[in-house]
C-alpha cells in the first residue's frame, strides 16, 4: 500500500536514483484517477498537480480524499502538488487539508513583496512538512505562452539584486 509523500522527498530519491519524475495536471477525479493508475501501471512514483484555478471543479477535501484513496490502492508514492497559486491563504488550506507540495505563484506582485510572501509560505510549509516551489519572476513569454510577461527579469544586475535578496531571506543558499 502506497502513501501520499512530500515532494523534496520524491525528487531526492529521483536524484539518487538517476529517474525523472512525471508531474501531471489533474482537474477532476477522472483524471486523478488515471495519472495515479498509469503510476503504478508503469511502476513509477508520480506527481499529481491540481492547478488552484480548478478549485471550481473540486475542493480541496475531495481532491486530496481522492489522491489517498487511489494512492493507497497501489504500490507507487504520490506527491499531490497544489500548482500556480496566487493566494497565501489558499495555500495554507491546502496544506491544512493533506496537501504535500504548494507553489506560491506571486510573479504577477514587485519582485520584493513576492520574496516576502513567499518567505512565509515557506515557513508555514516547512512547519507542516509540505515542500514548496515558488514562482519569483518570468522570462520573456512567447505569443503562445501562459506564463506572464510583466515581470521579466531584463539584465545581469537586477538578477544579482534580486539573488542576494533571496540570500537575505535564506530562500536560497
């Protein structure tokens, strides 16, 4: 029987042992089922991500009580992943529900209040055993892109500002 991991947790073991791991985007149940079945089908771990702009879809209880079920049928660990949110509170439920991943997508604020929120995302996640992935700025986008384009990180010097920044807040090492 499978369980639900945290995902610095799943990528480490990838690391070690030389695998690259799936991330999936889910939406409803249909969908988590057949990314958590195709996991142990193939004898793979997983990574099931639920984009928050599909919380219309689904609450948070019935997308995490479906990720346990369905993991806990089979023999592979599954990291279910809350993906591109923008909303600190909205993550801190997620991560009182049973989430074991959340990506703080704060690239839309200015560079600083982005680091500072994230910053207690981080602590908040850490605090609950949930690893966290944070959006801190975009790359210019293409015409087909959905990433933003209003925060692109334009020259060397900024992007050394912005490192030592993040140095600062022990966001990076």
């Amino acid at each position: 029987m499978a369980e639900m991991v945290n995902l610095s947790k799943m990528l480490n073991d990838a690391k070690d042992n030389k695998y690259a791991l799936g991330s999936f985007n889910v939406y409803s149940f249909e969908t988590i089922r057949g990314v958590i079945a195709c996991a142990n089908e193939l004898g793979t771990p997983a990574i099931v991500a639920f984009g928050a702009k599909y919380l219309e879809n689904m609450d948070m209880e019935e997308v995490v009580a479906c990720v346990k079920h369905e993991t806990a049928k089979g023999n592979q660990p599954i990291a279910l992943h809350l993906d591109h949110c923008p909303k600190k509170e909205i993550i801190k439920e997620a991560i009182d529900k049973g989430f074991t991943s959340v990506m703080y997508d704060g690239s839309a604020l200015p560079f600083e209040e982005n680091v500072k929120n994230t910053k207690e995302v981080v602590e908040y996640a850490h605090a609950h055993g949930v690893s966290v992935e944070a959006e801190l700025g975009s790359l210019a986008a293409g015409a087909e892109s959905h990433e933003g384009s209003n925060q692109i990180l334009k020259n060397i010097q900024t992007q050394n500002k912005q490192k030592n920044l993040l140095k600062e807040q022990e966001l990076i090492v």
